[in-house]
C-alpha cells in the first residue's frame, strides 16, 4: 500500500519591491531600510539631472586627493586603488575604458554615460597616483585650443623607445 507524501509549502514574502529572479531564495531575516532604500535607488532608471557642470570634476578631485592623503584602504575606494600600485590604476582605467567603448559601439546611451563617469573617476585616480593636477591637463588642452588635432599629432616627437618595441616606424 503506497502512502501519500506530504509536501511542506513555505509562504515566501518579499521584503521589499526589488526585482529578484524566482530561482534565488528570499534572504533571512530583515534588510534594513537604508540598504532597500539604496538598493531601490540603485535600480531604478537612470535619471540625469539637467543642470550639470564641470565643476563635479573639482569636487571629485578633491575628495580622490583627500582619500589618497588619508590612506584610509578600509573605507576609500580610491585609496585602495592607489595602494596597489600604479600598474592596477592604469589597469583599472583600461578595463573601464574598454567598457566604454563596448557600451558607445552598441549605441547604448545609459550604458554610455554610466560608463564614460567611470572613465573620468578611474583617470582622476591615475592623475593623483601620478601626481598630476587637473589643471595640467586643463593647460594642455587649452594650449591645443583652436590647433587642428592632424597638425598636433604629426607636431609630437615619435619615442624612439616605442617604435624600438613597436619594430616599425609607421607608427600614425
């Protein structure tokens, strides 16, 4: 004589409105109501404010700075970045650079920018481990000011380190 199985059914509630897929098991206990306001603000569409400015660049240097200064790898993102070296830095900055370009080339707008603020991020912290100040990099784009970009690349002197490495002198 066969038995019937019981099955246990569990009632799953959700604690918050976040998309979670059906196969992930809800977590136990309670999520805070800062981290699901954070998250939830994470999640939703990108909403641009319409009034920004350049002047985001300063703030973003000074505070970069002021985490390299305090040293702080516990808390800053950029101080830990800088501790690890210069090769990670540049490291960091080509990975978010080729991300920008796999985003710009699918003509995914959103993607574009989320992207292109990683890039300036990840190049500000490579101008502090290499202790460059933005307004060098601001010089040198004003002294270019106004000088067709083919007759300021054929104005630069070649490396001949590079062309050494490269084995060749066709080099754009």
């Amino acid at each position: 004589m066969k038995t019937a199985k019981t099955v246990k059914t569990v009632k799953v509630v959700k604690a918050t409105n976040l998309p979670v897929p059906g196969n992930i098991p809800a977590a136990k206990g309670r999520i805070s109501k800062a981290v699901r306001r954070a998250e939830t603000a994470h999640l939703k569409p990108l909403e641009l404010p319409q009034d920004g400015d350049a002047a985001v660049l300063d703030r973003l240097w000074d505070t970069i700075e002021a985490r390299r200064l305090s040293g702080d790898v516990t808390v800053s993102h950029s101080a830990r970045l800088i501790a690890r070296g210069t090769p990670k830095v540049a490291q960091k900055l080509g990975e978010e650079a080729v991300e920008l370009v796999i985003e710009a080339v699918a003509r995914n707008r959103e993607a574009t920018i989320a992207e292109s603020a990683d890039v300036l991020y990840h190049l500000m912290v490579l101008l502090a481990d290499a202790g460059i100040r933005p307004a060098e990099v601001w010089g040198e784009l004003r002294r270019r000011e106004g000088i067709s970009g083919i007759v300021e690349k054929a104005s630069r002197p070649r490396p001949k380190a590079l062309l050494a490495i490269a084995q060749t002198s066709k080099l754009p």
